[in-house]
C-alpha cells in the first residue's frame, strides 16, 4: 500500500487568508539536523497565530526528550502557535535518546505506529498547519520508513531549512533531487546561517540555488545570538511565504 493511501485524497477546500489565498500548510524538514527547523516552524506559526488562522503546530517523532512528558521542540511551536491543542496530538511519539527515532525507538525494541501519526494529523482538520520533522530526509522513523515517506503520507509541500555557508549547494541539491524523485513540491529553500564563523561562499549561495533548481530561496537569515531578535528575523524573512500561491 502507498503510504499516500493511507491517509486518503486531499480535502477539496482549505481555510483561506484574508486575501483569499489558500491557508499555508508545510512539512518543514531540512538538510541535516540542527539546521533551523524549529525556528522556521515556530516563525511561520507565530505568524499564522497573529493572523488569527488558529494554525496547527504538528512535530510527530521527537527525540532527545530529557522529559518526556516536556518534548522541548513539540512544546516550542505549541507556543508559538498558541495553540491548546493536545500534546499528545501535536507529538505522538517521544524518545529519551538523541537519536533518530527509528533507531531510539527499535533500541527500545518498539515500532511507532504510524497510523497513530495520521489519526493526529487528520484530527487538526483543515486548519492551517506546520509540521517539523526530524533531522532530514531520509532519517528513519521506523523500520519501513524515512521522513520522505511522512511527507509523502500526509501530501503537504515542503520547506527546506539548509545551512547558509560551504556545503549547502551539494546537501540543498541532494535533498531537492530526492523529492523531486517522489514529486514532493518545494515551496521554499530556507537559509540559516548557525554560526558567527566567515564564510565567503554565503554570498553566491542563494543565487546558485535558486538558478540550479528553480526554486524560491529565502534568506539568508544572520547568524543572532539573541533569541528574541532571531525569533524577529526568522519571522521576515519566512513571511513571504503567507501569501504566495500554493504551488499545486
Ligand atoms: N540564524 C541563526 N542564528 C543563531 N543561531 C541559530 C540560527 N539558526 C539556527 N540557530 C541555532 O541552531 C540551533 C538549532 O536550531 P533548531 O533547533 O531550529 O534546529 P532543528 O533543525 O529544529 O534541529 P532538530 O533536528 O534537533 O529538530 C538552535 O540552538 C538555534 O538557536
Ligand atoms: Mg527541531
């Protein structure tokens, strides 16, 4: 069975903006863990909340819970959405171990049910909604499926967090080729920069990304110590992506 089927044929109508465009639902994933997700996640619920779209915040797996019953990136973009939505809704499973959560939960000697991820997303309805996963594309989840295949389940487009500096047009141009393979959409790449460190390829990057694969590219956004100025920066540089046209 497609992992598509699972979840069944994409609702007809969306809740829509003021302006009449279609109400932003994204999987937010990136080129490697650590990258920028939860910060671009949280930005654009933040900015959905203001909107007063009641966005669902949606973070599946999540590992490296010290407590498990406080999943620090779950709870994170529960706030920015200010959303009451039910924790157990919003993170459906949760690991201890800082490892991808495939392999912390088979460490366990246990299989995620990953029906029970689709049951949650289909609770949120037709709100609009974000989704972070976790790490990058092909980080397992269980031991039939990656990220990809989540993605793939739930049918939303995707943004893509990637580093700023050396290295991301060649881990950028990896992840766009996988999901073009599965025909995921790409609504945007974005850049972060996660650290202070010179790099003199920062400045082409954008430009040679959005040439190569004809894609949106946003940003860079600085590198900001300060988390209430990144939260700011994050939030501008991400905005665009409320208004622009769903790309399918
Ligand atoms: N532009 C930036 N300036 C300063 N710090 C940054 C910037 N972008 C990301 N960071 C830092 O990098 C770290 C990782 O960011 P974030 O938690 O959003 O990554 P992630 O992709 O969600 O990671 P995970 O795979 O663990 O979920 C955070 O501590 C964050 O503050
Ligand atoms: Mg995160």
């Amino acid at each position: 069975m497609s992992p598509r089927s699972l979840v069944g044929a994409r609702p007809r109508s969306r809740r829509r903006n003021g302006d009449g465009a279609p109400a932003l639902r994204v999987f937010v994933t990136a080129t490697d863990t650590g990258v920028g997700k939860t910060q671009v996640a949280s930005a654009l619920l933040s900015l959905l909340a203001d909107a007063g779209l009641s966005p669902a915040p949606f973070k599946p797996y999540e590992s490296g819970c010290s407590r498990l019953s406080r999943p620090a990136d779950a709870l994170e973009l529960r706030v920015a959405a200010r959303s009451t939505d039910p924790l157990d809704r919003v993170c459906v499973h949760r690991f201890r171990a800082p490892l991808a959560p495939g392999v912390a939960a088979a460490r366990l000697g246990r299989v995620p049910d990953f029906r029970a991820v689709l049951a949650a997303y289909r609770s949120f309805g037709d709100r609009p909604l974000v989704a972070e996963g976790a790490g990058g594309l092909l980080v397992p989840l269980d031991p039939r499926r990656d990220v990809i295949d989540l993605i793939e389940a739930l049918a939303l487009p995707v943004v893509l967090v990637a580093r700023a500096g050396l290295g991301t047009l060649n881990h950028t141009g990896l992840s766009l080729e996988l999901l073009a393979t599965r025909s995921i959409p790409v609504r945007a790449v974005v850049l972060s920069r996660g650290s202070p460190a010179r790099d003199p390829s920062i400045e082409d990057n954008a430009a040679w990304l959005s040439r190569r694969h004809g894609v949106l590219v946003l940003g860079p956004v600085p590198y900001i110590a300060d988390p209430a100025r990144r939260r700011w920066a994050f939030r501008e540089v991400v905005r665009p992506l409320l208004n622009a046209p769903a790309p399918h």
